[in-house]
C-alpha cells in the first residue's frame, strides 16, 4: 500500500487573510517545508483556481528541491459535473494529468495519486473515475511514459450520505470493479462543514462518529484498508480539529481518521507555536475506539429536525449579514454556488465559512443553534447520550462562550433563541461568556473592515 498523507493543506477561505490565486503556488511549498504537510489540496470545487496550477507547483517544488510523489503529493478536488459545468471537471482533470506528466519528467513519480469529488454519488464516481484512467492512458501511451492511475476519493459532506457510508462504499468498489480498477485501499472523505450548514453541529458531528465506525468496521472484516479523510476547521461548527485550543479533544473524539485537513486560519492566523501544538494533536492518529458509540441515528433525525426547524426563523438575518463577509480566495459567490435546505421548499444559504462567519457577526456562534436540542434533552433526561457520544461538545460551547454577546444576538435574533442558549449555558455549567474588546468591536458600525477585525480577534474568519 502507498504512502498514506497524514496532513493535507488546504485552500479554504477561513482565514482573515487574503490569498490570490496567484500566491498558492508558493503557499504550497511553504506547506510542504514550513507546516508539514505531506498533501495539498489544490480546490477547483467552486473557486477559480487556474488550471495550470498543479503543474507550477511542480515544478516550483523542483526548483526548491521537494520531490512529489514519494511523501509528498498533490490531490486536486475537481468540481462535481452534476453541481457544476462539466467542461471545468474535464480542465481540472487535465490539469491533475499533465501535473503527473511534469513530475513523471522530474523524478519519475506522479505527484497526483487522488482526485477528490465533492457530493460523492457511485454512479458520478464511477463516471469520473472512467474519465480519468482514459485520459491517463491516452496521455501515457501517446508520450510513451508510464502513469499509473489516479484514485478518486469520494467525499460525502452530508448527514445522509455519511449515514449511508457502508452502503456507498460497497457501491463504489462494485463501480471501479466493473472497470476493471481494484484499488489496494480506499480513501474516504468526511466533511463536517458544509453537513453542519445543513443539519447543525450536533447532528453533523455524531454523522461523522457513526461513519468512522462503519468504516472501521469496513476496515477490519473487509477486502483492503479503508483510510479516512477528516474534514475540519477551526471553529468548533466546522469541527474544530484545526484549533490549537480544541485539537487533543477532537483527535480523541474523532479517532481512526488517517488523513486531517490543515485550512487555511490555523497557518495564518495562529502563531507557529499554536500551529504545533495543533499538529502534536492530531499526528499520528489515533486508533478508534471499539464499540465507540450505539445507535446514533434517531438522534441525529431528531437533531438535524429541530436545527433547521430553528434555522428557518433566522434565514432573511443570516443572507443579509452574509453580504458583508469578504472572500479571501479566488471563490464563487455563495448566491451562485451556495447549499441548498430542503424542507417543504428550498432555501439556497451561503457556504460554510460565510455562513459561520455570519453568525458571529450575531453574536451567537452557530454551534449554539443547537440549543433547543440541548434543553430538550435535558428535560427528558436525554442529554448524557449525546455527552457520552460527542465528549468535546462541552469544550466546544466553552470556547464558543466567549464569542457571545446576548445584546448583540437579541438585535438580530430576538429573545427566543438568546434564551434557550442562556439555559443551556446553565446546563452545562458555563457561566462566562463574552470578552473586552471583542463584544465592544462587534456592537459597532457593521462593516467589512470590523468584519476582519473580529475574525483576528477569534483567529478565524469562519
């Protein structure tokens, strides 16, 4: 079996710092030598990434004298046909394999061993992955030189396909078998932020305990390995691997992940201390628990229900708000490339760094939308269970406390929901939330500029 990356850098927009398209050819080797990754996502799913992009950085590894493709690699992840125009998969495929094509020149190696597709489904897996090994042995046999195939990595970002990942990867490996392609091992990716957009913090975190397990299970009485990918930021909605403060709970409470995301705040708006200690948290992995957790899945129902039952109330504050977020990469406007709620009717929302974003800006960090859940359980004696399956959700509020400002959040929000955060924070014993200057700056103009400033002050942008 390959080398499997431990860290993959990606390009996320959740820094408060600006990053042009043209800069990520260097930020990638400074990923590489600096931070430690061994993999770099280069993002084409939604963002205007250039399509010669995989090839500079090759070579700019070469001149700095990295060698790709032995520890160090590239994994594209190209833009679903299905979501987004088909022509700019075909590019970003092309790019993947002239990518290889450059590094086969340099060290006869291919930089780019996966391909990740975002909103996995066996049949559009199966169609790209069909896509890929023609290109690849057209190229390779046209210029006489031998590439080896690139492996798609499906990633499922949603509360029901995470549910359905037992099912999903016994369909993918039946797919890539009727190609004639069996892989050695089979990466998955786990996403936690855009399911969290979708479904909420609670429901969205216990999706991903109850997928690491089924793949654990997968792992252990199947045919080959199966090495998660864990898909995290740096604010506990998105998870929270990503920050310095949360990562030991996190790695904990997620283990049997192969592979972590490194995004793009905890490189720019940590300090290289705070960065290792990180690291130090999350590598090596852990192994996962045996028996790690019950049957979670009627609680994430109920979970996912009453988040976007609340979520809905608050939609015209959260658009409105989201306006005033700025891109720090070269992205799609959400309103053109958002995520869809669906729930009698369809709500388009803004994408998970400017949805989260947006919250803070309420004063109410989104992990608190949960908070009807949270008082529900407990009164019907409810709330050990979700405790016992998510250990970090204490630690998460008690991080998130000092982003709340209930004058803020009564402006935007009302009482309702304020209240029910209030009692919540009772119920878990938190009695310290808000800080100086932050609940000062955020009570200001509204602006773009406080917009950077309060994302400097929580060390993230969303």
């Amino acid at each position: 079996m390959p080398h499997i990356p431990r860290l993959m850098c990606t390009q996320h927009p959740d820094a408060t710092i600006k990053v042009a398209a043209g800069e990520e050819v260097d930020e990638a080797v400074v990923a590489f030598s600096v931070y430690g990754c061994d993999e770099v996502m280069v993002d084409y799913e939604g963002k205007s990434t250039p399509f010669t992009q995989p090839k500079d950085i090759v070579v700019r590894a070469h001149m700095s004298g990295l060698v790709l493709g032995k520890e160090l690699f590239l994994t594209p992840r190209v833009p679903n046909p299905t979501l987004e125009d088909v022509d700019r998969t075909v590019l970003a495929i092309d790019a993947a394999i002239m990518a290889n094509h450059a590094s086969y020149r340099y060290w006869k190696e291919q930089a780019v061993k996966w391909i990740v597709l975002p909103m996995s489904d066996p049949n559009t897996v199966a169609l790209i992955q069909r896509l890929i090994s023609r290109k690849t042995n057209v190229v390779a046999s046209e210029l006489g030189i031998r590439l080896g195939n690139i492996s798609l990595v499906p990633l499922l970002e949603d509360v029901d396909a995470q549910l359905r990942v037992r099912e999903t990867v016994s369909s993918v490996f039946r797919e890539l078998a009727k190609l004639g392609f069996f892989p050695d091992h089979m990466r998955i990716f786990l996403g936690k932020s855009d399911s969290a957009v979708l479904n909420g913090h609670v429901a969205s975190s216990l999706a991903i305990v109850y997928a690491l397990d089924e793949l654990n299970f997968m792992s252990q009485n199947g045919e080959f390995p199966i090495e998660p990918i864990l898909g995290m930021g740096k604010p506990p909605f998105r998870g929270g691997i990503n920050s310095p403060e949360l990562a030991d709970v996190e790695a904990a409470q997620y283990a049997g992940y192969s592979t972590v995301t490194v995004q793009s705040a905890i490189r720019y708006d940590s300090s290289f201390d705070e960065y290792l200690r990180f690291r130090n948290s999350v590598v090596p992995p852990r192994r996962r628990r045996e028996a790690a957790v019950g049957d979670v899945r009627p609680l994430i129902e109920r979970a996912s229900r009453m988040y976007r039952r609340t979520i809905q109330k608050y939609l015209d504050a959260v658009r409105e708000v989201s306006r005033l977020v700025p891109s720090t990469r070269d992205r799609v406007s959400w309103e053109a490339y958002g995520r869809a709620m669906k729930g009698g009717e369809s709500f388009r929302l803004p994408r998970a760094i400017v949805f989260t974003c947006s919250w803070y800006m309420m004063g109410l960090p989104p992990t608190m939308l949960d908070a009807p859940l949270i008082v529900s359980a407990y009164r019907n004696g409810g709330l050990d269970a979700i405790l016992d399956a998510l250990p970090s959700l204490q630690h998460e509020w008690r991080f998130d406390a000092r982003f709340l400002d209930v004058e803020t959040a009564r402006r935007f929000l009302g009482d309702e929901l304020v209240d029910s955060v209030l009692a919540s924070l009772d119920i878990m014993g938190i009695r310290d939330y808000g800080y100086e200057p932050y609940t000062s700056l955020l009570r200001g103009a509204q602006g773009e500029a406080n917009v950077i400033a309060l994302g400097k002050l929580r060390k993230f942008l969303g």
